[in-house]
C-alpha cells in the first residue's frame, strides 16, 4: 500500500508532528540544505534537520502559498516571517512507489533570510547533538 505523500507531509506540518516523518522518508532519503554544501543522506539525518527546521520555520506566520505537483514529485513555496525578516522558499520534494520521500530540497531567498536561517538551524542543530 502507498502513501499518499502530499497529504501526509501537510498533516506532519500542520500538526508539527516530527514522529510522523519515519514512515514518510525513505531509509536512503537524500536532504539538501539551503545552507549546508553537500547533501545529507539518510532518515535519522533527515529526520534531524526537518525538525529543527519544524522549531524554525514553523511560526504562526507559515504557510504555503503554492503548489505544483507531479505524478512523484512537487515544489511547495512557502512564506514565513522569522524575526521581522520577510522568508520566500520552496520545498523540492521527490517520493518513490511506495510514496517514501527520496529527495528533499529546500531553497531561500532573499539572502537576508539565507543568513538568519544559516543561524537560527546552526543553532538548533547544536542543541539536538547535547
């Protein structure tokens, strides 16, 4: 039986589950970070980046404003504000038969939200290895 990916990635955020991410990505899934250089393969590593991204970006302010999608794959652009500073960003988000995520891409812009993202995941990343 498949997963419907879409559907269930929208439930994960809007309920800011992270336990609902282990049945979501594939055990080789590949995460790729607007601010790390190369990409991060694996669930556990995944898992750890999507949730300290779910404490950074997931504000009252967060929602997505688009979606296109594709018979196993779709960009999700969202908007948030963090810290006054206005966030514009897309998720890339590529699923095998089964609907698992096997690529995860995230993109930012402008440049003054690039840095307080690089900043504010640095920091949540440090405090998930304590």
């Amino acid at each position: 039986m498949s997963i419907d990916t879409l559907a269930t990635w929208h439930d994960v955020v809007t309920t800011r589950n992270v336990r609902g991410l282990a049945p979501l990505l594939s055990e080789q899934v590949v995460f790729h970070s607007p601010v790390v250089h190369t990409p991060q393969v694996g669930r556990a590593v995944t898992t750890q980046y999507l949730a300290a991204a779910f404490h950074v970006f997931f504000n009252d302010t967060f929602k997505y404003v688009r979606e296109v999608r594709g018979p196993r794959d779709a960009v999700l652009e969202f908007e948030v504000t963090i810290d006054g500073i206005v966030v514009n960003g897309v998720d890339m988000i590529r699923w095998d038969d089964q609907g698992r995520i096997v690529e995860f891409k995230v993109m930012l812009r402008p440049l003054k939200a690039i840095q307080l993202i690089h900043e504010k995941m640095a920091a949540m990343l440090q405090a998930q290895r304590q």
